[in-house]
C-alpha cells in the first residue's frame, strides 16, 4: 500500500510539473515588441501596441505598415508588414482597424534597414489581444 501512494505521489507531482512547465512556456513564448530585434532569424509571436500606420498604394508591392510600440519614423519601432496581395484578407482599412490596439503577430523576425519586423499574409498570423 505504501508503494502504491509514494507512486501516485510521484505521479501527481510530475503532473504539476508538467502543467508549470506548460504555463512557463507559454509566458516566454510572447516576445514583447521592444525585444523582437533579438529574435531576429527566429520564428516567434511578438506583442505590442499598435501606435501608427500606413497603407502605401502608390509604392511596388503597396505595403501596410502596422507600427508596433512606437509609430514611424521612431528607429526603435516594430513593424508588421502587409503587402498589398494579402491586404483584403485583413478588411477593410488595417491601417486604421489596428491602431490604439494590442496585438500579437506571429512569423519570422527579419531586419529591414536595421529595424525588426514580420510580413504577415493571413489574419491568423495576427491576433488582437488585451494588453498585459
């Protein structure tokens, strides 16, 4: 009997251990946008407050700039990338329907002219969430 209990003892506390584990995991699994630059080659989702944006028609590609943390042309902004090929899948006007708000985006981290971003080309790469 006694074997038994210290087994399932055993069991229960590998169990918490797991589900700990699993809670840490997530928690390092959101990069906060200020520190996306150090997970550059990395996949990985990044969060932050959407602070300014832009749609570019008139430029190749007509890109949307979602400006995470700080807005352009702050060096030490994080930037999500629409291009215009993937644009109607957002809705209408991403450019303004993310700004003031808290998202999450997951991709690649690159560098472009020195500053992090992800190019995203479906919505399920990007979340809105609660701010932390």
């Amino acid at each position: 009997m006694k074997t038994y209990r210290m087994w399932a003892c055993v069991g229960v506390m590998l169990v918490c251990a797991g589900l700990m584990r699993a809670a840490l995991a997530a928690d390092e699994a959101i990069v906060p946008w200020s520190e996306a630059k150090q997970h550059v080659g990395k996949t990985c989702t990044v969060e932050g407050p959407v602070a300014g944006a832009v749609y570019l028609e008139h430029i190749k590609g007509k890109p949307t700039f979602l400006n995470v943390g700080k807005d352009h042309p702050d060096p030490s902004r994080f930037v999500i990338v629409i291009w215009g090929d993937d644009r109607a899948k957002f809705g209408e006007s991403p450019e303004k329907n993310y700004v003031g708000k808290t998202v999450r985006v997951t991709g690649k981290v690159v560098l472009h002219k020195d500053i992090p971003q992800i190019e995203i080309k479906s919505p399920d790469m990007l979340k809105v969430v609660e701010p932390n």
